[in-house]
C-alpha cells in the first residue's frame, strides 16, 4: 500500500501497540491517500480512517489530514468510515487493479447556486468559449515548449529545439485562430511534434512509436494513461473544490458521463506532471518494459498491481513538487495550483478575472 507523503500517520503492527516514539511525520505534505493492499479495509475510528488487512492495521490517520482517498482494485470500505469521508467532505474514488477509472463518491460539495448558473450562461457565450479554449491550449502549448526547450538544454537534442521553435510559431499564431476548429487544430499539431520530442528522448529499452490509447497498445503508453488518469482525478477534486461544474466544460466536447471543463483544465498540466512523472518512472529506472504483462485483447498490455504502485509514489511525489506561480509571487505546490487555477476559470466565469490566464512554467 502506498502511504501519501503528506499524511501525518500512526503505523501499528498486528498487535495493535503503536510504534515506539508515537506519530511518524513526514515532511511534504499531500492530502491524497491511495489504498492498493488487495483485500484491505477502509474503517472509522472515532475521526480517524484505519486501513485493516485481515488482523493488521496497516495505516490510521486523522480523517481532517485526508482530501482524497483513491482505492486500487479490490479494497473494502465500512459505512460508518464512509459516513465520516462524506462529513468531512473527502472524497473517494474507484480505480479497477489497471488503474483504469470505475467511479467516484462524494459529499455535497457546494450550494454556490450563482456560479453554477454563470457557468452554464457562459458555455453558451460564443465568444467566453472561445477565449477559454484558446487560453487552455496556450498553457498546454507553452508548458510543452518549456519541457522541449529543458530537453534540449540537457541533452542537445535537435529534435526538440526544432520542436520548441515550431511551438513558439503557434503561439504566435494562437490570438489568431477565429474559432475552436482552428484551436484544436494548432492543438493537434503542437501534440505530435511534442511527442515525437518524448520518442526522440525516451531511454533505449522503451519503444514508442506513437502515442495510442484506448487500449494504450506498448508500456510506455500504458504509464501515459495511467498517469492521464490519476491527473484527471486530481483536478476533477480540484474543479468541485471550486464549486464548479465538472460536466460543463468550454474547450473539449460535451457528451454523456464526460468532465469536459476537468479535461478542460488538465490541458495545461499534462506535461508537467503527468509526462514529466512518466519519464521520471522510465529515465531512473523505476519501472522496465520487463515490468508488464501480455493481456487479452481489449487490455493487450499489463502493469501488474504490485508494480503499479511505483506509478502512484512518483505522480504523489511529482503533486506535492514545488513550484513558483508568479501571480502569487510564491512557491507553493502542483497539487495546491490545480486548486487556484480551478478558482482562476470560476473567477473568470464571474466576470471577477479578464478571462482565464492558464499557468505558464518557467
């Protein structure tokens, strides 16, 4: 199981006594506690969540130090424990064994009924749309031309000089884009040449043709997506932290059962922390191609749950990295920026802020 650095916790051992020298703390922090002992159990203990396995208990922690509780495959949870993530407003989210999304329970968020009915004003304003989609893809354009150009600078990879020049082009080119076709299109192809930066730096042992999902068809895609996936969680928690909708996006497409406005967001974040936690996992070793399985057709490629694992200490680690956001002339956290720039789109939705104005890395 993987115990969240941020988590000021009590370890016991079977026997129920507590550690000598009482609370071990951690430095760091980071509110999201993931569960992957297979046959755990989520309980309450007076305002405390206990993770027990068969006699042990393997974790107990204040319920006020937890946001978020992600469970991995097949973990239990007590209704009374559930009780108390819905008072206390934590959040729970299900992921099958493959880190692949089944579902997500939570409280009542927000009774901010004004901006929810702003936000579904302003989807229909052609014009807030469009800014909203042409601010997304500068994030995701720029943050990806910073990554190129750092790639560049340690590796003298011509590919990626090339690439981030050619990003600068469509940022330039980005005001000018007179409706969303045009966004997603220099969106497009900004995402290729990056990709093929990613190809031409990933370490020898991985293969990378390409970037595919749905099923991802090779381990390095199978670590994209996980890490897409465990992105997408965080800045859905992020999106409801804000009061807004996360259905109703601006940028991306609505349909059925899909958080538009969270994919929205997550645009801008994509290569600092989900790619950037994929080639940490890939360049230091953490994780080998040796490391997957071979599956049945509509899952061709396997991350066994006990390497999965390494997935889910290095997106925490990378979540509760510190960073400077000028706007705020401060360091603070990527996990803590998901929240402010969710509150940045709500503060723009209100006419508080002159548009939405992604994060732009250093």
């Amino acid at each position: 199981m993987y115990r969240d650095a941020r988590l000021t916790f009590r370890q016991r051992p079977a026997s129920g006594r507590g550690i000598k020298g009482g609370e071990v703390r951690k430095k760091q922090p980071m509110p999201n506690l993931y569960v992957t002992a297979q046959g755990a159990r989520v309980e309450r203990e007076y305002e405390r969540l206990v993770v027990v396995q068969e006699r042990e208990t393997l974790l107990d922690v204040p319920a006020i130090k937890v946001e978020e509780v992600v469970l991995v495959g097949r973990i239990g949870v007590t209704t009374p424990a559930l009780h108390l993530m819905m008072e206390r407003g934590i959040g729970m989210v299900m992921l099958n064994q493959h880190g692949e999304f089944l579902g997500r329970l939570s409280g009542d968020q927000h009774a901010n009924v004004d901006l929810r009915r702003a936000q579904y004003r302003r989807s229909q304003e052609a014009g807030f749309r469009l800014g909203a989609a042409r601010a997304v893809t500068r994030g995701k354009l720029w943050n990806s031309r910073v990554r190129c150009l750092r790639i560049a600078a340690d590796t003298q990879n011509a590919v990626a000089q090339r690439t981030a020049e050619r990003l600068d082009e469509l940022l330039d080119e980005l005001p000018a884009a007179p409706d969303q076709a045009h966004v997603r299109a220099l969106e497009a192809e900004g995402s290729r040449a990056y990709f093929a930066v990613l190809r031409s730096h990933v370490a020898p042992e991985w293969d990378f043709p390409s970037r595919n999902r749905r099923p991802p068809l090779d381990p390095f895609n199978v670590l994209l997506s996980a890490c897409y996936t465990l992105l997408t969680e965080a800045v859905h928690a992020a999106v409801l932290l804000a009061g807004l909708d996360p259905y109703c996006g601006f940028y991306h497409a609505e349909r059925w059962g899909r958080p538009s406005l969270v994919l929205d967001l997550m645009e801008e974040f994509r290569p600092l922390i989900a790619d950037s936690t994929v080639m940490t996992l890939t360049m230091n070793r953490l994780l080998a191609p040796k490391d997957f399985l071979p599956g049945p057709p509509e899952r061709p490629v396997i991350l066994p749950l006990e390497r999965y694992t390494e997935v889910l200490n290095a997106f925490g680690q990378r979540l509760r990295s510190p960073v400077t956001v000028s706007r705020l002339n401060r360091r603070t956290t990527y996990h803590r920026l998901l929240e402010y720039q969710a509150r940045q789109f709500a503060a723009a939705i209100q006419g508080k802020n002159e548009g939405y104005e992604p994060f732009r890395s250093r």
